[in-house]
C-alpha cells in the first residue's frame, strides 16, 4: 500500500476538507522526513588503515557527496589505488590545518607497477577534494602516469597535502589531465631535480587527446577555466650541479594560473611547446603573479623565471631578485632540431619557415600566406599566439577543421605581458633579462611587452603609451597609447577578497585590472585577476540532494499543493 495513501472516502461531506487538510499535514511532514534522509545519505567512510587495499575498499563504497577518511599513519603502498570518483566526494587524511597538513597520514611509493598510486577520473559535476595527506616517493618504480594522476573533465581541489618527490621515479607527482580545473592550497611540494607537477589539462574534443580543442577556445584569462597553485610552499632541491627544479611543466593545451606560493630554488614554470611530441600541442596559456622567489645559491642558480615556449602569457607582480641566470625566456621548438627533430607535413608538423632546412610548412602562418617563409612567422602555437582555428585528427590525417587540409589556423595574436616584477639576474652568469632562443620569431612590442622602469609618477613617466607595459593609479594612466601597449591600474578591480595573502608577495587586499591599448588612444579593459582567495577554498562542495519522491507520491502532493496554495519549498523538492 502506497505510504501517502489515505483513506477518506467513509468521511461525511463536512469532514472531506479537514481530513485533505490533516493529509497535506501529513505528506509534508513525509517529506520532510525524506529530505531529512537524504541529507543524511552524505556519508563518512572509513578506511580500516591506511593501506592500499582498505583505501581503496572505502573509495569503492563512495556516493555523492560523501567523505572518505583515511585514518592517521603510514603504510608502505606496494599497489595502487583507482577511482572513479563521484560528484562532492572527500578523500581526507588525518592532516592539520597547517599548511602540508603536518604528515599525520603518510603514503610512501613502493610500487613496482609502474601505475600511478593514486588514479582518478573526476566527476564532471560537482568538486572533488583531497586533503590532509602526505604522498612521499620510496623504493618504486617510475610513473609515466604521474604518481598521482587526476583525469577530468572536472573541477578539483587539492588542499594541506605534503608531496615529497626525491626520487626520479616520481618525476610526475601530480599529474593533470583532460578539462581539470580547480586548486591547490596551503601544501608544502619537496621537488627533487626535475621532479614537477605535470599540467596537461586542455579540454579535448571527440577523438582528441592532445588539446586542440583548448587551442581553439578563447583564452579567458581570469576565468575559473585554470588550474590554480596558490597560498603554497614550495621547495626545490637538488644534490649537485645546477637548481633544475620547476613547479610545473606544461603542455597538452595546459591552462594554469600561479599565485601567491614561497618558492624556493625553483623555476616558476616550463613549456613543452608544440612540436616536442608528434601530434601534441603545448600550452596554451598562464598566469604567474604574486609569487615571491628565493634561493640559497648553495649550487649553480636555476635557469629562468618562466620559460615561454608556446600560448600566451601574463608574467607580474613576482619578486625573485638574484635567483636566476635569466628571467624571460622565449623558444619556437620548431626553428631546428636543437631539442626535437621534426617530421615533415603530412607525417608531423614540419619545420617552422625555409630558415633550417629549406622546406618549411603550411601550418605556419608566414608560409600559407607569403608574409614571411623564412621564419614562417607567425608559427604555429608560438609564444603571442592565442585562439585559432579547429584541428582534428592525427599525423599524418591531421587537418585544419576550416579548410579540410593542412592549413595556419588563423591564430589570433595575442601579446605576453610583463609588469611590476622585482629581482635582477644573478651577476657573473652570462645571463640575460630576456632571453630570446627564437631566431627572430618573438619580437618585442609585437609578440611581448616588456615593464616600465617603475610604478607611473604621471601620466606621461616613466611609462609614455608608446611602447611597453605601464602601473599605476588610473589617474595616472597616459591619455595617448599605441595600439598593443598595456596599462595596470592599481587602484581598480574588487577581485582580491582578502586582507592578507599568506603567501608569496603580500598584497594587503590590494587589486588591479589590466587594460589594452586597442586602437590609438582607446584604452580597453583586457584583464581583470580571478578571485582570490579561490572560491573553492571557501566553498562548500556538498549541496543537499534532492530526496527520492516516488511517481505516485509526487502526483498526490502535487494534487494537493494545487488544492491548498502556493509551497515554494516543496514545489522546489517536487520540479521535475
């Protein structure tokens, strides 16, 4: 018998309306008690330890929007761990709310397998998050796939975790991949030699799996659509030699912001750009502010400040003085085979303009178009370029989706920025500023612009709107700009919702906006920072589900609800 079905047909005709009224009473309270169970549906789940086998028999018993803890210790992982997260899931240690989470729960690398420790496939609703663990390398075997391995599409937040990466093996200590989006906060990375986090995370189309589809989307700078490394420690160690540590490598259509973390003889990032992989594309495009760089120099200092081999770039706000040999750096992989021999078209992407061998290639602009087939400028994906066209396929049936042929993708250019960055070289080096590996296809005041000598003291000093990347108040901004110029207005914006950052270059609530020369003296806003903290860091990613309201249930209630006015609430719970 149905639970809500009442039995009033024995009721003389003057009680019918107390008995529906008596009924309504009594199907709401039903379903309050139902919404009350699905609240309650939001479960913890314990691992019996923090072994392998038990973590991944309570990951098996996860719902949506459950949390999953794992108890404090350590425990020696000689296999892995995999996945399929559902939505508003947490995978959580026995960490503090410190910044690493304190090593309260301590997984170590010994396996064999070559698998990541720990594979998941994210939920493309929802968030998942893992904090308050402590991933350290031990006696296994290399991981391709990363050690921990996060495959999206989806939105991730990874919080108060110590990843200590010492051995060669876990040169992939976090990997992203696919659409992942989201955070990291308030962990503490130990990154040995080349050991880094691997951000491959451009959104992929049908048949795609190396992020043309994310080439061919517009880039947002300040959107949510990046992974974000904030409010971090990160230290960069090695043994002998030079620094050769980098917080990430990016590529694969790979959008990242970095902001706000200490970094310790570190470089801020790396580019595989297009070209160092047969159907791969490079990264797309990033943001790196706020960070405060330091070394000891207790070895050969580390190499750049940011390496910028493909996509486009905004580079301010950063403090690193003496803790490099150079501090922009610019690449094409394409011009020659210094680093990656290249595969003619239609096998592979071909050289970049006649320069090196002669041959060039039709996925150059300066080639398809007769502009400039020496250096084929403008290249495919390089430093300055920025939204194009749709390319399907793989070598040798790759094709630009516009024409059907191997074809320039019609990039859009859209410039580098650099301003209000702090430190010098460190002096004896032979290093330089800018450092400029392109052969002539990176040009300044075209492809990149570079800072002002200082913060503006008028609207014409020391930044004039000719040429470069000016800072001030707006009131100060020139009245005059040639097209491509940019201006940072430090006294705009409201997308800093904090009074002190933790991390990196204190900013005490400060914002700013970017705006872009567009046409002689039009002044267009161009870039406003994403808001910080990350809402994810605040955010509650556990909604309330709506409650199971079986078919004849609904009709009655709705019956009611159309008999006895409005019930916003449980119109709400019943909506289809």
């Amino acid at each position: 018998m149905d639970l809500l079905c009442l039995r009033t047909s024995r009721r003389s005709a003057p009680d019918k309306f107390g008995a529906t009224r008596n009924a309504l009473v009594r199907d709401l309270f039903v379903v309050f008690l139902l919404t009350a169970c699905a609240a309650a549906k939001a479960a913890t789940i314990s691992a019996q330890s923090v072994q392998a086998s038990d973590v991944q028999t309570a990951l098996n018993r996860a719902r949506a929007g459950d949390t999953v803890v794992i108890p404090a210790g350590s425990a020696n992982w000689t296999q892995g761990v995999i996945w399929n997260a559902p939505a508003n899931v947490t995978l959580k240690g026995a960490g503090t709310s410190d910044t690493g989470g304190g090593d309260q729960t301590v997984i170590i690398d010994n396996s064999s397998s070559g698998q990541p420790l720990l594979k998941i496939k994210a939920n493309a609703t929802g968030v998942i998050r893992i904090t308050g663990i402590t991933v350290q390398s031990g006696s296994g075997s290399i991981k391709d796939g990363g050690t921990i391995n996060i495959n999206g599409p989806g939105d991730v937040r990874i919080d108060h975790c110590h990843l200590i990466s010492t051995s060669p093996a876990n040169y992939k200590i976090v990997a992203f991949y696919a659409g992942v989006f989201g955070v990291m906060d308030h962990c503490i990375l130990d990154l040995t030699g080349t050991n880094t986090l691997y951000v491959q995370n451009g959104r992929v189309g049908a048949g795609d799996w190396m992020g043309n589809l994310e080439w061919s989307l517009p880039t947002n700078f300040g959107s949510a659509n990046y992974f974000f490394i904030e409010d971090n420690i990160i230290n960069g160690n090695v043994g002998s030699g030079a620094y050769s540590t980098r917080l990430y490598d990016g590529f694969t259509g790979a959008k990242v912001v970095v902001r706000f973390n200490n970094v310790r003889q570190s470089c801020l990032g790396e580019t595989h750009a297009t070209g160092h992989a047969s159907d791969d594309r490079g990264l797309r495009s990033q943001e790196v502010y706020g960070n405060k760089v330091t070394s000891s120099l207790a070895f050969d200092p580390n190499f750049d400040a940011l390496d910028m081999g493909s996509g486009t770039t905004l580079l301010w706000g950063n403090s690193w003085d003496k803790v490099y040999k150079q501090i922009y750096h610019f690449n094409v992989t394409r011009k020659n085979n210094d680093t990656y021999p290249q595969v003619a078209t239609p096998k592979g992407w071909g050289y970049a303009g006649t320069a090196y061998n002669g041959k060039g290639s039709n996925w150059d602009g300066g080639t398809v178009n007769g502009t400039d087939t020496t250096l084929g400028y403008p290249c495919l994906d390089q430093p300055g370029r920025g939204q194009g066209d749709f390319i399907t396929g793989g070598f040798p049936n790759k094709v630009n989706s516009t024409t059907s042929t191997i074809h320039w993708p019609n990039q859009a250019l859209e410039p580098i920025y650099f301003w209000n960055n702090y430190g010098n070289i460190v002096p004896g080096w032979g290093g330089f500023v800018v450092g400029n590996q392109t052969n002539g296809r990176v040009v300044e005041n075209r492809d990149y612009y570079l800072p002002a000598s200082g913060v503006q003291t008028s609207p014409t000093s020391p930044f004039d709107g000719t040429v470069g990347v000016g800072w001030g108040t707006l009131a100060n901004r020139p009245t005059t700009c040639t097209p491509g110029v940019a201006y940072f207005t430090t006294d705009q914006g409201s997308w800093n919702t904090s009074t002190s950052n933790p991390y990196g270059v204190q900013q005490n609530g400060a914002d700013g906006v970017l705006y872009k020369c567009t046409a002689p003296n039009t002044w267009t806003l161009y870039y406003t920072p994403y808001t910080y903290p990350h809402p994810l860091q605040t955010s509650s990613p556990l909604p309330m589900r709506r409650p199971n309201v079986y078919p004849n249930q609904r009709k009655l209630l709705k019956w009611r609800l159309s008999q006895h006015g409005s019930q916003n609430s449980l119109r709400s719970i019943l909506k289809e």
